[in-house]
DNA sequence: ACTTAGTTCGAACGAACGTTCGAATTACCT
DNA sequence: AGGTAATTCGAACGTTCGTTCGAACTAAGT
C-alpha cells in the first residue's frame, strides 16, 4: 500500500541512475505546493480550507493526504521551501562582493525581487507566521534567524567602515519592516519593478542610516 | 422584546439629561470589545471562534449575540473605533505645529505610541486587512485612506520646505512599514519605550528623506 | 407588588471543517 | 499480457463552526 505522506523522499525511486532527479512525486508534490500557496495567500491559512485547496488543484479532497498528513504540515512546506530558496539565492549573490553598501542594497534587491516574483508565497511566509506549532514552527523560525542574522552583520559591517551611530537591531527590523510591507501596497500595474523600489529603498535606508555623506554612483 | 444588535445607539436611553453620557449597554460593549480585540490578536480573526470569545469574556455565546449580530461586525467595530481614535489623537496632537519635519516627529510618535499602548488592537487592524467584506470593509479601507492622505501631506511640506527628491508614495509606504512591522518583534521587557523608538525611527528615515543634512536639536 | 423593558442563557440548528479508509484506477516493469 | 506498486477517489467519520430561539433572569418605574 502506498500513502508515504511525508514529503521528504528525494529520490528514492527505481534503480534509475539518470540525470533526471525529479520523481513524479516532487514533481506532483511540487504542482500542489503551488496551487495551495496561492489559496493561502489569498484566503489566509485558516481561512482557506482544503477543499478549496481540492476544487484549486483539481485533485480530490483525499488524494491531498497521499503527499502531506496534514494541513499544518502543508503550511510547513511552503514555508521552508520559500525561506531555504530565498536563503540560499541571496548567498550566493553576495559572494565576491566586498563593499559593504554595495552588500546591503543586493540584501534588499535579492528581497524584493523575490517578494515580488513570489508575491503569493511571501504573503503567506511574513502573513502566517506564527500558526505554526511548536514542532514545525521551530524548524522554520530557525531560517529565519539565520536570514536575520546575515542581515545584522551586513549592517555591523557597514557601522564599521563607514561611521554611523545606530541601533543595528532597530535599523535591521526597520529595513525588514520597509521591504514586508510591500505586500501591502504593491500593484504591478501602478508601482514600479523590483530593482527601482530596491534602489529608492537602499537610498532611504542607506542615506538614513549613514552620518557618512557620500554616496557612489554606480 | 430586547436585542437592539446594532450597536449604533448613543445615548437614546431613559429621560436623563444629567451628564453621564453612558449607558449601560455602551459600558459592556466597550468591555466585551477590549477581550475580542485580545482574543483576535492572539489567535487571529478566523483561527477565533465565538466560544472563545465567550470563555474569555465570561458572557455565554447566544450573550455576545445581543450586542453585535456577526462575528464581521465585531471585527469592524474594533477595527473602526480603533483607527478613529488613532487620527483623532493624531490630528489634535498637530494642532499648533508649523515645523514640517516636527508634525512628521510628531505623526511617528502618535502612531508608535498608539501603536505600543494598544498592541492586541493594531494587530488587528494591521494583520486582519483584507477579511472584512465590502459594506465594512469599505468604511474602515475610507478611514485608513484620509490616515494615509495626512502622512502624504505632511511629506509634501517637507519635500517642499527642505530638498528632497523621493516619491511620497514610496517614501509614506516605507514610513508605515517602519512602524508596523513593530508588531512582529516589539517585545516590552527587552525593547525600548514607543518614544525612543520613534526618535530613532525618525532619525533614519527623516536622514534618509532629505537632502539638506541639517539636523536642529530641540 | 406588579409591569415592563433590558439583559443573559442553555440547547439546538445546519453547514463546513480536517481527516480517514477501502476500493478503484493508473503507470510502470518484465 | 499480467502483476505489482503508486496514485486517486467517493463517501463517510466525528468535531467544531457561526448563528438562532424561546425561556429565564435582572433592574427600574409606578
């Protein structure tokens, strides 16, 4: 009988050492991610129920639970994914960088350039937050203090080569507090793209967080 | 037979002219009001149910129902007394005030403090944005659009007075940002008070805002 | 003491909730 | 073609939801 319901295989199937990584299960599981993160997002977590997710995805209300056990964990998944994805974009976007402001406005641009591209998800992540229980909330709560903590660093950085006399805790959950909120306000249609609000932003930011005037172009 | 519902009635009680302006009913409206407004703020507007608010207020469940006729209107009536009172304070605190960026120190303050001494109900307000269908919500979304067109205003006369080249919607959204975010990380034991907060606030984004670098203390 | 209006309550309503189960269907391997 | 495992589904489970109703209680005016 089958039900696995976990969602943490990987690859466990067949005796296939092709380059193809994806079993039909992520890629099923995957689909369904997305079609739930858009409900929640739009409904809220507890305002959504599953047999909205069943009439979204088009799979009936019992074939869910053949990739997840529960709602909750559903929520958990989209979370995880979401924040380990936007973790890990935004590392590997801040190697070889060295200028400390240079660093701080590519921490922004990564931000809302996922915030805006994954507006659904994010929603979810800053909206849903602390529904969570104690077992999964941990886990998620977790990468996000890790995103958190490379924010206060970038910023420690920066008290440092430039002078600025500042709250770094204060200045860092009033920058996630600009960029969070966007979610908010944002239309596609009326409000510019990413890299524009991530510009205009870093400039507020930046220009009111530095006693230092100077600011390079380019 | 009783069961007025609506909770619109002001004073239309008894032939008493003496100067107490409440009545009975007013008084424990206003009480079942502060626990929901507790309850929503914990658990959120759809994870509360009405016998939640009927353990925590003591009131039985078909009680609640003689003072409000839904659960919607409950969360409209917290949502609107409470943003009602923030302009309200707001727009007397401004009285008297000429200094553009003074009456902007002054709308951070009012709406941090505000925001701090009433944190279950700005939670509220903030979080449960989107619930309320459109006969309430369309109140409420009109209060918090005369809220958002003071702040426009008060960044035009600064933009006017000073230098500045920033777009006031951008500059006003990232304001409210600032400040709301403080709901998901504002914790008394460990953060400073709504006044300090709003100094630092002010100084980040008032730098960050103009061109001019002058500062005047005092 | 009696009346009347204002307030509270226990019990129940139908609807919707998250979840489960065994059977039916589909996809894949030999 | 046949067999096994993976996937999907209809139908139902027990619970909880928001709301209602009529009776009971309380306070106030005469």
């Amino acid at each position: 009988m089958g039900s696995p319901s976990t969602a943490t295989r990987v690859n466990s199937s067949r005796h296939r050492s092709r380059p193809v990584p994806e079993t039909r299960y992520d890629r099923r599981l995957a689909e369904i991610l997305t079609y739930a993160t858009e409900v929640f997002c739009r409904k809220g977590y507890e305002g959504a129920s599953m047999r909205d997710l069943s009439r979204e995805s088009g799979m009936s209300l019992a074939g869910l639970y053949y990739y997840f056990e529960s709602k909750e964990r559903l929520l958990y998944l989209i979370q995880k994914h979401t924040f380990a994805t936007i973790v890990q974009r935004l590392k590997s976007r801040l190697e070889g960088v060295a200028d400390a402001e240079e660093r701080i406005r590519i921490f922004i641009l990564n931000h809302l350039e996922y915030f805006l591209a994954n507006q659904a998800a994010m929603k979810v992540l800053s909206h849903e937050d602390e529904v969570l229980k104690n077992g999964f909330g941990a886990e998620v709560a977790a990468i996000k203090r890790e995103y958190y903590r490379i924010c206060v660093g970038l910023l420690d950085d920066l008290k440092r080569e430039r002078g600025g006399q500042f709250s770094t805790r204060l200045a860092v959950l009033s920058l996630f507090g600009m960029m969070n909120w966007i979610y908010t306000w944002h239309n596609p249609r009326v409000d510019a793209d990413a890299a524009s609000i991530a510009n205009e932003m870093g400039d507020i930011f930046l220009r009111g967080v530095m006693t230092t005037k100077g600011r390079r172009e380019k």
